[in-house]
C-alpha cells in the first residue's frame, strides 16, 4: 500500500491483559472519529476485550470481530481473534498467561505487518516479567523488532511534539553502560536519528544535541573519561560528514533549560537519563517509537501499571498519540520518498528539446 491517503491499518497488540493496555486502547478508540483517519485491528480476542469492556462501563463501544486483518474493508474498529476461550484474568498481576496472550497478539501483528496486511504497528505495554515466563527472548519490543527486521542500530526514540529523545543504549543495566558507550555506538545512533528525522519526522536539516554520560559531560575527564574517549570523537565524526550535531552538554541541567527549543532532538546516553527528563515534560502525551526500521512501530511511554489496573483510572492520552504519530510517521515517510525519487518520466516536448540541441 503506497498511498499515503488511503485509509491506514493500524495494527494494535494487547499488552498484557492484566495491565492497563486493554484499558487505554479500549478509551483511546472509544470516539468514532478516529475512523476518519485509520482503522484500527486489535490482536486478541472479543472475550478479551468484552471482558475489560465490562469492567470499563464502556457500553457504547463497538468493534467487529475477524479472522484475518484481510476482512478490515470498511471503518470500523476490528478485534482478530487470536484464542477461542477466555484467558485467566488476574489484574494487577504477573502471570504467565498475561505474558502468553502478550506474546501471540505481539507475534501475529508483526507477521501480518511483514506480509502488508496492516501498516502500521501500535503496541500497548508489557511485563518483561511475565514475557520471560511465556519464553519471551529479548529485553523488550524495541530489540524483539529489531532482531525481526534484521537491523542492529534500531533506535528508540521518545516524542512528544517537538521533543525528541533518542537513546543510544536502551534496557541494560546501569552498570554496562559505560562498556558499551563507544565512538561506533555514538556515531551510528547519532546517524540513524538524524536519518528519523529526516525521513520519518521531515526535518530537512535536523540539528541533534548530545548528551554526556557523567556528572558535568565528565568536566575534561575529571570526573570520567567517555567524553574524551567516545562521545567527543563519535561527534566530531559525525560533523565531518555534515550532521549538525552538538555537545556533548550536561544532562542534569538541560532539559530545565531553554536549550531543548534549539534542537530537533536530543541524543541520551542510557536510559533513565532520557526518559526521566522526557517524562518529567511530557508524561501524559509522550509516545515511545522504534526508528530505523522499515516498519512503523509506535507505543506509549508509560508500563503496564499493575497498581492500577482494573480501577479505571489510566489515561489513554498518551496511547492515543501513539496510534496518530504511526499514522503521521507513516504518510511522512510515503511523502519523503515521493520527493526524493525522480518519477516523472520526460515530457515529449522536453524530449524534442532536447534533441534539438
């Protein structure tokens, strides 16, 4: 599918069913005017969804059960029916069955994703926990999509509006970072951000800020030396291959600072130095999205939030961003391709023009 107006599958797994994903889909899709703009498939079941439907008093809410994403040929709001019988709910708690269900829907999106059934993939959250219990192999949906599409600098990134954070290492523990903060894994991350930027967000020119690693951009090696050894170099390279890219600042100031309205993203070292600052500014409306791959793949920024599940109290604001930045990434990219390729073939009186030269 390459026109980018056509009404957009929008692929949406379950999460894990005892968690607030069935939750903020089911709230995030609960007005009929997103119809005007995509259709969404979610991967589960109808038991599923009338079970959290129920519990949710969303007696208006109405969706189409189908077999197969092919059925979806009219706007409505599809669920596929992954399983016949009605899954053991335990909300609120790590099972393995939360972690099963959240693996099948996860599986049977992406096939249908790879063999151009859906356009795009919106993922509500899981429990790492409970994926390792159902076998799940990878630290989360980043890597897991990652390893499908064959693609080793897939970057997760954070948006909300006009912030963008990437991350450079993602869900390792603390005490790797350093190992695995390299002039190669700087300089690739900050390739494939600025190449996001450009093809999915359509900044022609983006300029990227980099983060340090430690206290005060290690203070010319006082207080740690990445700066000097990998971040530095990584930046300079880049810069001589014509990124605007900056830094690296300090991370404990900047995100309080006017500076972030300078940049078109903002590159992290690790994890918990990016999403702090992005959700400290964004919580509600941030969207997680996993570029540099040749799919579209969006979710929240919030968890599972066992504490809450089942008490009615998630916001689906930020999942509902999720499901319009897949849709805007989507058309962004179908546009960014057109004005890129040379494909209009030579007029007839281009042609005569030009042979009479």
């Amino acid at each position: 599918m390459s026109n980018a107006n056509h009404n957009i599958k929008v692929g949406i797994t379950i999460g894990d069913i005892n968690g607030i994903g069935p939750e903020v889909i089911m709230k995030a899709l609960d007005d009929q005017r997103i119809l005007q703009d995509f259709t969404p498939i979610i991967y589960a079941s109808s038991k599923v969804l009338a079970f959290h439907k129920k519990h949710l008093k969303l007696e208006e809410l109405q969706y189409q059960s189908i077999k197969s994403a092919d059925e979806a040929t009219t706007p409505k709001i599809y669920v596929v029916n992954l399983w016949k019988e009605e899954p053991e709910f335990k909300l609120g708690e790590v099972t393995q069955t939360g972690g099963k269900c959240a693996f099948e829907s996860l599986e049977a999106a992406t096939q249908d994703l790879a063999s151009g059934k859906i356009d795009v993939l919106v993922t509500a959250p899981i429990s790492k926990e409970a994926m390792a219990k159902a076998d799940f192999k990878f630290p989360g949906h980043t890597e897991y999509l990652a390893d499908l599409s064959g693609q080793q600098d897939a970057l997760m990134l954070m948006v909300a509006d006009k912030l963008r954070v990437g991350l450079v290492t993602t869900h390792v523990a603390l005490s790797e970072v350093s190992k695995l903060i390299t002039i190669n894994s700087v300089y690739s991350k900050l390739k494939e951000f600025e190449s996001s930027l450009k093809r999915d967000f359509g900044i022609r020119r983006p300029r990227i800020a980099v983060l340090g690693l430690n206290p005060h951009a290690g203070e010319h090696g006082k207080m740690g030396e990445e700066e000097q050894s990998s971040i530095i170099p990584a930046i300079n390279r880049a810069k001589n291959e014509g990124l605007l890219c900056f830094g690296p600042y300090p991370a404990d100031g900047f995100f309080g600072s006017g500076a972030i309205t300078e940049f078109d993203g903002i590159l992290s070292m690790y994890h918990d130095q990016g999403l702090t600052g992005f959700k400290a500014l964004a919580f509600d409306q941030g969207v997680n999205f996993t570029a540099g791959l040749p799919i579209v793949r969006t979710s929240p920024d919030h968890g599972t939030a066992f504490d809450i599940a089942g008490k009615n109290m998630a916001s689906p604001d930020s999942f509902r961003q999720a499901l319009y930045l897949a849709v805007d990434v989507y058309r962004t990219r179908i546009f960014e391709k057109e004005i890129v390729s040379d494909v209009l073939e030579a007029s007839p009186m281009k042609e005569k023009q030009t042979k009479e030269k």
